[in-house]
C-alpha cells in the first residue's frame, strides 16, 4: 500500500477528526523532541507528510473494542510496523472503551433529527512513528485518575500512558466531539 498525502483520506467526515489529532501529537512530540528527551533523527521526532492512513466507524457496541484491536494488528502487519503492534492494540482497545462507556448517549442517536457523530478510529504511520486516534461525540476531556487498588475500573488511561510515547486529546473541528490519541515511536520507516 502506497503512502497517502496528508489531505483528506477516507472521507470528508473522517479527516478533519484525524488531521486535528494529527497536528496535536505533532505538536507534543516536537514539545517532546525540544526537551531533550528525544534527539532530531530519533524516531518520535521525525514526521514525514505523508503518512499511511487506515480509519474504521466502530459500531457501538463492545464487540467493537475486540474488532478495532484486531483491525490495528492487522493494519500494523500490512504496514511493517509490528514492534509496537501489541501496544497499539492494547491502545486501540482502551481508547474506543473509554469512548464507548463515557461518550455515547445512553438513550442512543437523538430522534429529532439532531446531529448525532459516531465514534471513529484511525491509524496513521507517518514516518518512524505510529497515531493512533479515537473520536467520540462527548466535548469531556478524559481524566487520568489514580484509583484505588480494589476499584474494577478506572486504570485505562494509566495503561494508554504507560504503553504510548505520548498521548493526549483535542477537540474535534466544528464542534463534534474530541479525539483521544496516543503516538508510538516505531523502528520501521515508510517504504
């Protein structure tokens, strides 16, 4: 699979979500490459533009975190990328629970014909570095919490921390959400 050009990809109403998260984890690793915690040449710090882009519209319901994991490995093999697949996966998987059990309506899309946006998962490979990304139709920013050892929830965020390089989250264009994503710096190039 060729590179795409980062303009729009899949559809009009996939990419500016993407591109949004895009920028922003541009900008965090650049914050991250200036610190001295990464070096110019180091894979987190080096960004092509044009990135391989793979998205997916998860169906709202929890089949879909098992789906969207398996969808990311299987994209991370097509590309070459499997020094970071497990992670991504594991990733993946907790971005689109925390965007399942905290950003849908529990009643579903709205019957009065307002505007209702699904959830979104995309994948870029913009160089040495993997995004991954999930938008949700909920404007709360996500809270990393420190639970208490007996909760049962509440760890997914700290797991998100642990396995990514950097994460964070930004709003959604035109008021649709916002989108959650995580980078992971990779030793495979684009080819």
């Amino acid at each position: 699979m060729s590179p795409a050009r980062l303009a729009p990809a899949a559809s009009s109403t996939d990419w500016p979500w993407l591109q949004a998260a895009a920028e922003m984890a541009r900008l965090a690793l650049d914050h991250y490459a200036a610190d001295g915690a990464a070096r110019p040449g180091d894979p987190i710090s080096t960004w092509t533009s044009l990135p391989r882009v793979a998205t997916r519209t998860p169906a709202p319901t929890a089949r879909s975190v098992t789906l969207a994991r398996a969808f990311a490995l299987r994209t991370m093999r097509r590309w070459g990328v499997t020094d970071r697949a497990e992670d991504v996966g594991a990733v993946v998987s907790e971005l689109l629970a925390n965007a399942l059990r905290h950003s849908l309506p529990v009643e579903g899309p709205p019957d009065n014909g307002a505007a209702w946006h699904p959830i979104r998962l995309g994948l870029l490979h913009p160089g040495p570095c993997v995004l991954c990304a999930v938008a949700d139709p909920s404007s709360l920013a996500p809270v990393l919490r420190r639970p208490e050892w007996i909760d049962e929830t509440g760890r997914g965020l700290q797991l998100i921390e642990s396995l990514s390089d950097r994460w964070g989250f930004c709003a959604a264009p035109v008021g649709l959400g916002k989108v959650v994503w995580a980078a992971f710096a990779t030793t495979a190039g684009l080819s």
